[in-house]
C-alpha cells in the first residue's frame, strides 16, 4: 500500500500543483474571458480557492486508499464536520468582518486545508503507515515544481495580456510545459515514466 501511495502522490500531487499554480497565475484573463470584467471580484475568490484546492487534490490518493481498504468512517465524518463548519466560518466572516464573497472564499479555503491538509494525513499515517515528514515533504516538493510555470504565467499575463480562450488555451499549455518537464524528469521514477507511456494510446502498437 505504501508503494502505491508514494507513487500515486508522485504523479497526482504535481499535476494539482501545476493547475492551481496556472489558475492563480490566469485568474484575471480567466474571469475577464469567462465572465466579462463586471465580475472581477471573482478573481479574489478564485485566487484564494486555487491553492487549497491542490492540497485537496494531493488528499484524493489517499482518501482513494482509504476507501479501498474500508477505513471510510472517520473521512466521511470528518466531511459531514466540515460541512456544518464552512457556512457557519462562513457567515462569521461576512457578518462580522464584512468580507462579502471573499470571506466566504476564505472560510472555504481554511476548511479545505485542515481538513485535506492535516487531518486526512493522519488519517493515512494511522491507517497506511505513511509517515506525516514523506507526506509534507513530497507536498513541498510538488508544489515547488509547480513555481517554474506559475512565474511563466504571470510574466504571460504581465506582458502578453492572452484575453480569449484561444490565446489564454495555447499560453496556459505553453506555460505549464516547465514543471511537465521537471514531474517527468526530476519527480517521476523509471517506473512511473513506464506507467504513464503504457497509457498512451499508441504505446501498444509500437510494442507490437
């Protein structure tokens, strides 16, 4: 089971990085280009749920292997806890500090990360036997490969402005290429590189 945690967080958690890193960085060209300039309050919104949402994505494999081993109880109680506390943080935050959208976002954003990024860990070291210190580290890790394509992406919209969903499409791609390159050959493993060609479509008639 570790090996299969440890190699699944190799592929999963970078890819979740690398999406809310270009999510944070394209925030602004995104909501224009979605939802016109009328809405730029949803960029804040937007910025603040990108980054706690990697963590929630560097969670699946693990709640994954929770659910395959049958240790759901405590995972699924601790979403039902989180549930009841989000709107309740939620309103705290509008009502008493007028935070508006914001606030909610926050109180959303800090329930993904205790949840995802405390509580599900321990859940997985007790249940698993993955240690917290190979966790935390390899979360660190992946999210530092991730800084190359979010430093492209914010010279991107810095200098080349990509409003529409084609220029935002082909600049998002381009920009992500750096950290693709650092999962594929500084992350991955021969092994996971192996798994993840035996994928692709074609893998199996160049075999033949």
């Amino acid at each position: 089971i570790l090996q299969l945690i440890r190699r699944a967080n190799r592929l999963v958690m970078p890819l979740g990085w690398l999406i809310a890193g270009l999510l944070f960085a394209f925030s602004q060209p995104l909501i224009i280009t979605w939802v016109g300039p009328e809405q730029a309050a949803a960029i804040d919104v937007l910025r603040i749920i990108a980054l706690p949402m990697a963590i929630a994505v560097s969670a699946y494999v693990g709640i994954s292997v929770l659910t395959g081993i049958g240790k759901i109880r405590e995972s699924s109680l601790s979403a039902l806890v989180i549930g009841v506390i989000n709107p309740v943080l939620s309103i705290f935050l509008v009502v008493q500090f007028g935070m508006g959208v914001v606030g909610i976002a926050l109180a959303s954003a800090l329930c993904l990360v205790a949840r995802n990024g405390i509580y599900i860990p321990l859940l997985i070291r007790r249940h698993a036997g993955l240690p917290l210190l190979d966790y935390y580290q390899q979360l660190v890790l992946c999210a530092m490969a991730a800084v190359p394509s979010y430093i492209a992406g914010y010279l991107a919209v810095e200098y080349l402005n990509p409003i529409g969903w084609l220029k935002l499409g082909v600049t998002a791609i381009a920009c992500s290429l750096p950290s693709l390159a650092v999962l594929l050959f500084v992350i991955a493993k021969p092994e996971d590189r192996k798994l993840l060609k035996s994928l692709l479509p074609f893998y199996e008639q160049e075999r033949l």
